[in-house]
C-alpha cells in the first residue's frame, strides 16, 4: 500500500508540474506570435517616457526611436532643453545632432544609458532568450509580461529585461532592465 501511494503522490506532483508549466507555455506561444510580427517588420517606431536615475541626478526624458537592433535614430522631445537633439545610433557608435551641428560619442562602452538602450530593446524582443511569460494587470490593463536573460557568458551579474505588451496588438507598454534582480532602466512607452 505504500508504494501505491507514493506512486500516486508522485504522479499528482507530475500532474501539477506540468499544469503549471502550461500555463507558461501558453502564455510563451501567444508572445512568440507578437514576436513574428516584429520580425517581419525589422524596423519598429517608438515614443517612450524614460527616467535616468543616477543616484545623485534624476532625469526625465520623452523619446521617440525610428529603427532596429542594429541601430537607428532617437529624437529628444523633453526636456525642452534638450528638444530637437537627435542621436545616430549604429554598431560604431553614437553620433548626435543639433540644428547642423554634428557630435561624434565615439564606441559605446560602459554602462546602458536611455539611448543605448533602444536597440537593444528591439534586439532583445525580436531575437532574445525568453526565460518566462505570464499574464498581469499593470497599471490597470491587461498585459503579456515576458522575461528575456541578457546576461552574457562569462559574466557574473545577472542582467534581465522585463516588457510587458498588450496582448490584442504587441503593442510596447513598459520595459526594464534589472541587474541582480535590482532595480535598472525603466521605460513606459506611449502611443
């Protein structure tokens, strides 16, 4: 009788494990059906609220990018006083605009900065390693919360992005990007 039972406890504990792997697996197909689409596109548009917290100096910046993973061109909207400034951004670098003027930045290196961070959004969700998905209310609507692992090998800290998605459309509503688990980049993107 109780190698009957020890049967049966493992097979519930397999029936449950693979009840909730199911729903992960279903959430995971309805993000990779969003991700077809971005693929077929190549090019992606889009306009984000992005807060640039240094510890010491706190920066909001409203940011439109017309490109891919490999790069394109980010237009600053706010603050007022950066309006109109546009950065180039490619493999090479970072080369930025303003009214003629032309500035080259040279190789990106160090630290993810807002506009760093655009392509390797668009990257991330056409091509990244999607390690978990689910559904949530965030901020009131319904998303697709997908998790990618951008951590590279041979690197120690654990480097994640999390975006959530409107599910009808693959419509970007947010993004971060956490270190160890800890808070990093966030953007709330706007239609």
């Amino acid at each position: 009788m109780g190698k009957t039972l020890r049967i049966a406890a493992l097979f519930l504990c397999l029936g449950l494990l693979c009840s909730c792997g199911g729903r992960s697996h279903r959430e995971k197909e309805s993000f990779l059906k969003l991700r077809s689409k971005w693929l077929e596109q190549g090019s992606i548009t889009l306009r984000s609220r992005v807060r640039a917290d240094y510890g010491d100096r706190v920066y909001d910046f409203l940011l439109d990018y017309e490109g891919s993973g490999e790069g394109g061109t980010l237009r600053v909207e706010e603050p007022l006083e950066l309006e109109g400034v546009e950065a180039q951004l490619d493999e090479k670098g970072v080369t930025l605009r303003y009214d003629g003027v032309m500035l080259d930045t040279g190789a990106i290196l160090g630290n993810l900065s807002p506009l760093e961070a655009f392509p390797l959004l668009v990257r991330t969700w056409q091509r990244g390693f999607v390690t978990d998905c689910w559904r949530e209310n965030w901020k009131g609507e319904a998303c697709l919360t997908a998790q990618f692992d951008l951590t590279e090998a041979g690197q120690a800290e654990e480097r994640l992005c999390v975006s959530r998605f409107r599910p009808s459309d693959g419509t970007p509503l947010s993004a971060e990007f956490l270190a160890d688990g800890g808070a990093g980049r966030a953007f709330e993107f706007i239609e």
